[in-house]
C-alpha cells in the first residue's frame, strides 16, 4: 500500500512539473518585447557564391552547400532609411569570419589577427554593428567566409533596427533556451554544492553529483551552442570552447551515474565507458590546446562515440530489466525506472536532433545556420525532471527501508517489556568485546523479591516493578555502552574504557536514585543484588567469563540479602 501512494505522489510530481513547463513556456511565447522602432527583416538580397550569383533573393532559401575555407558568399543590398536614434545591423555567424562593406569602405570584421587565437576554430558570433544614418541609400555588402577546421552551411536572417530593439529581439527569439541553459545551468550547480555532503554521508551515493554534473552540462551547452555564453562573458571563443567541452562530457556524466545505479558486469562496461570517454576529452584538450587538433576536428569522432554508447546503453538497460522481470528480486527499483524513462527520451530525442542537424547541414538550403535544438532541450527538460524525481523517490524509499530495517533491528534487539536491550543483544556486545579486547566493566544486577510481587500483587505490579528498575539504571547509568535485561529479573550494566572507572561511586548512586524511588512507592520496595568484575580480572579475555565472574559475585550478595531476610523474619 505505501508502495503505491509513493507511486501516485511520483506520478503527480513529474506531471506537475511537466505542465508546469509547459505552461511557462507557452506564457513566455505570448510575451513579446514591444520595439520602439520597427525592426527590419532585409530579405532582398543579391547572394552569391566565389563570384556565381544565386537565383535566390531570401537568404534562408540561398543553398550555399557546405562553406568552408576555400568559400566566400557575398550578399549585396541597398541600405534603406535609418529612422534610428542608434542604427545597427544585427546578424549571427557560425564558424565563419564575417566583413561588412558601406560601398567599398571596411566597416565591420569579426576576423582575428591574434596568434593565440587563430590555432582555435572560428566560433560562433553575433555580429551587432553600428550604422550611421547616412548610410541610407549606399550599398550594403556582407562577406561571410569559411572555416576549414569546421565548415558550416546555411545563413541567418539579417535585421536593421535599434540597438537595444535588437539585444532585446535576439533575447526573446531564443528566450526560451536562454531561460532553459540558465535553469540547468543553476540548478546542477547547486546539486553539485550539496553532493560531497551526501557522498561522505550516504554510502558514497553518488547519483546526485553526476545528477548536477549532468544538468551543468545540458545548460552550458545550450547556451553555448546559441552563443548565448559568449554574450555574457564578453568572448566568442570562450564560447565555443565551452561548447564542444559540454558537448563532449554529457555522455561522460550520464555513463557515470549509470556505472553508480548499476554492479556487476554493467558496471564495469559503464566503467570502462566512462575512462574511455574522459581519456577522449583530456586527449582533446591537450590536441586542442598545443594547437595540434581544435575541439571541432573531434566532433565526428563524438557523435560516433555518442551513438554507439547509446546502443550499448539501451541494450544493457533493456537486458536488465528482460533478466529480472520474472525475477522475485528486483534490481532496478521504481527511482532507477524514473531514470531510465528519462534517459531514453532524452536520448531519443537527442540523436533525433544530430540527425537533424546533418541533414539540415548537408543536404537543406537552411543549413546549419538555422537549426535549432528543439528536440535536444525538450529532452533535456524531460531528463533533468526525472533526475530529480528519481532522486527524491529513492531518498523516500531508502529513508522508509533503512526506517524498516531499523525497526526490524530494535524488535530483534529490544527487551519488549523495559525497552532495554534484550539477551541476544547483550550477547552480541559480549562477543564484540572479547575480539576487541578493550577495558571494560560488566554487572550483573539481580532484582530482589520480584517473584513475591508477582504472587501478592500480581504481575501487573510485577512489570512495574521491572520497568521501574530499568527506569532507574538508565538514570543512574546514562554514559554506559549497554543496559541490558537477561531475562526474568536479571540485568547487566556494560561500561567501556574510562566510563568503567569508579564503579564503586556508580553503585552508589544507584542506592541513593532507589531510596528516593522507594520513598514515593507505597506497592513494594526495591532492592538489588549486583556483583561487577572488570575485564583484566579474567586472562582470556572472555567477556563471557567476566560476565560469569560478576554474576557469581551477585548471587553472594543474593544470598546474603536471603539470609538478612530469614534473619529479620525470625526476629519479627
């Protein structure tokens, strides 16, 4: 029954936060900036290729093919009227140097002269140049040209409008994965911040940390890949750096919480995965950084990687959840089946957009250019979900199981009637204490005239008789390692180390805490016979035989408060 309330709760969360989203987004599609002056879309241009115009006038319809460093596209049109307080035309590049011409003069370049810089691929940009109200009229030339580390295909909308107008119309065109590259972003970094905790204190669970790795991963993506990176921190090439090392790592991070959720066998092949993909990226980066090989060479390599490790991953999932599904022992718990539900979306959709993307790239006229990562972030938004859901529904069952099994354990354990430690307990401690071989002092304790309570009284008073004794060696010895009760009216008093000095001055306590008891029962009174022996009396080093040792000595003390008693009543 518990199992399918937490279902039903786990069911609602990932539908909440689903049509959560979903609301957001739609909310966010409805809220368009308002520009203070129009923005234009100049879609009338002369476009051509090393020297061969094109038939195509719009730009999304100019099939380019593939541009690379030996291409250069040239579009030409006639500036119109400038009615801006700060005119700027506004346009994103991919992998290309871009040079914008008033008539014959030089007004914009994105190329780079910096030596450092040019051992990278040319990044992502977008291109915000200034324009001048004279400029009505005049011709307006663009080159874009290719990359040979990375050729791109395809070419972006250009606009005119205010400056502001513009950052405003691009913000809102890819708010939506702004705001998502953003949430990840924020959201890993936090799980992040809170994984060591749990590491140290939860088995070295380490599900949450690569759940924030993961989301990290996903958000810096998505904002490098529109460029949105390089926006904020004021540099392009940082941008496209942090591009190809998200893109690279976010298998990594996924086979690593695979290697964590899995054992046995899976393990070691999400294992082996994982060491293969960080050897890749940290070969990247050493190629990358002496110059060798930028990042994008490797990008062919990845997707193959990524693909492949897909396959394996599925087939391992799938195999699984086949082996174990008659199976009376079930290895993949309701949190892991979340998980997995997620990943498969993602990874769906995922592969769905790289096909996307080179199909786009290769073979339509709009190129790479204009591809967005619709799929990609949807499944992103699904994964990071079901990451936290998982999570939540596997502390709340591991919380109610590890609860469980320490109720199971205090039930074998526990004395019912007095709550102490039972006998099975007591000699669990004993054995530990004879491998250990640590100082220690063990008494016995034997409750006095309990039988003859039971008899005149009843055992109703007997067990308050009890109850009230462990009662009153839990207050007298509340430092000790153990208080247990041995069965019927026999009790024993473990303490280890310096709590078993002045054991004598403990004993003492004991009587003062029972005639202050005794001096409000008006029922019965009570009385004890003990009898302690410290754990260097017995050579061995059996606690068993100390046990033995201090039990002998009480029943001497028994006997005598026996024999004071036959004493007092032949007197009386």
């Amino acid at each position: 029954m518990e199992y399918k309330i937490n279902r039903k709760i786990v069911v609602a969360l990932i539908s909440l936060l689903l049509v959560a989203g979903v609301i957001f987004l739609t909310t966010f599609f409805h809220i368009a900036p308002t520009p203070s002056a129009p923005i234009i879309n100049l879609d009338d241009w002369e476009i051509s290729l090393n020297g061969t115009v094109l038939p195509a006038r719009s730009l999304k319809d100019a099939n380019t093919g593939i541009i690379d460093d030996s291409d250069v596209v040239m579009l030409s049109t006639t500036v119109p009227e400038l009615n801006y307080i700060e005119p700027s035309i506004y346009f994103r590049s991919v992998h290309a140097i871009t040079e914008i011409f008033i008539d014959d003069d030089l007004i914009y370049t994105t190329r780079d002269d910096d030596s450092e810089k040019s051992k990278f691929s040319i990044p992502k940009f977008f291109n915000n140049a200034p324009l001048s109200r004279s400029y009505a009229g005049k011709k307006l030339t663009i080159t874009i040209s290719g990359s040979k580390e990375l050729p791109s295909s395809g070419l972006s909308n250009v606009y005119i409008g205010e400056r502001q107008d513009l950052f405003f119309h691009n913000l809102y065109t890819m708010g939506v994965y702004f705001l998502a590259g953003v949430f990840f972003s924020f959201l890993g970094f936090l799980l992040m911040i809170l994984s060591p905790y749990l590491i140290i204190y939860h088995d070295n669970d380490l599900r949450l940390f690569f759940s924030g790795l993961i989301s990290m991963l996903l958000g810096t993506y998505i904002l490098a890949y529109y460029g949105i990176l390089g926006l904020i921190v004021g540099d392009s090439y940082i941008n496209s750096i942090a591009e190809y090392a998200a893109l690279y790592n976010i298998p990594t991070a996924i086979l690593g919480y695979l290697a964590s959720l899995f054992s046995g066998k899976k393990k070691k092949v999400f294992l082996s995965l994982f060491v293969l993909d960080v050897v890749l990226f940290v070969s990247s980066i050493i190629l990358h950084f002496t110059g060798l090989f930028p990042f994008s060479m490797f990008s062919m390599i990845l997707h193959v990687a990524a693909n492949s490790e897909a396959v394996i991953a599925f087939a391992l999932i799938i195999h699984e959840q086949l082996s174990h599904r008659h199976s009376k022992e079930r290895r993949v718990s309701p949190s892991d089946s979340i998980f997995l539900i997620g990943l498969i979306v993602f990874i769906v959709l995922a592969i769905s957009d790289i096909f996307l993307f080179n199909y786009n790239k290769y073979f339509k006229s709009a190129g790479e250019a204009n591809t967005d990562l619709i799929g990609f972030t949807i499944g992103s938004f699904v994964f990071v979900c079901c990451l936290l859901v998982s999570y939540l529904y596997y502390n709340v069952y591991s919380n109610n199981f590890a609860s469980m099994q320490s109720h199971i354990k205090s039930l074998a354990y526990t004395d019912a009637l007095t709550g102490l430690a039972n006998r099975a307990r007591c000699e669990q401690v004993m054995n530990m204490l004879s491998e250990e071989r640590n100082i220690y002092t063990l008494i016995s304790f034997d409750l006095n005239r309990l039988k003859h309570v039971n008899d005149t009284l009843g055992h109703h008073e007997g067990d308050r008789l009890l109850t009230g004794f462990s009662t009153i060696l839990s207050e007298c010895f509340w430092d000790a390692n153990l208080i247990g009760r041995m069965g019927g009216d026999e009790f024993i008093v473990i303490l280890i180390e310096e709590h078993s000095l002045n054991c004598t001055k403990r004993i003492h306590e004991l009587y003062s805490i029972l005639d202050e008891w005794n001096r409000k029962e008006q029922a019965f009174k009570y009385s004890v016979s003990y009898g302690y022996a410290y754990s260097y009396e017995v050579p061995s080093g059996s606690a068993k035989e100390v046990y033995m040792l201090a039990d002998s000595r009480m029943y001497e003390m028994k006997r005598e408060h026996h024999g004071n008693e036959k004493e007092d009543s032949r007197h009386a």
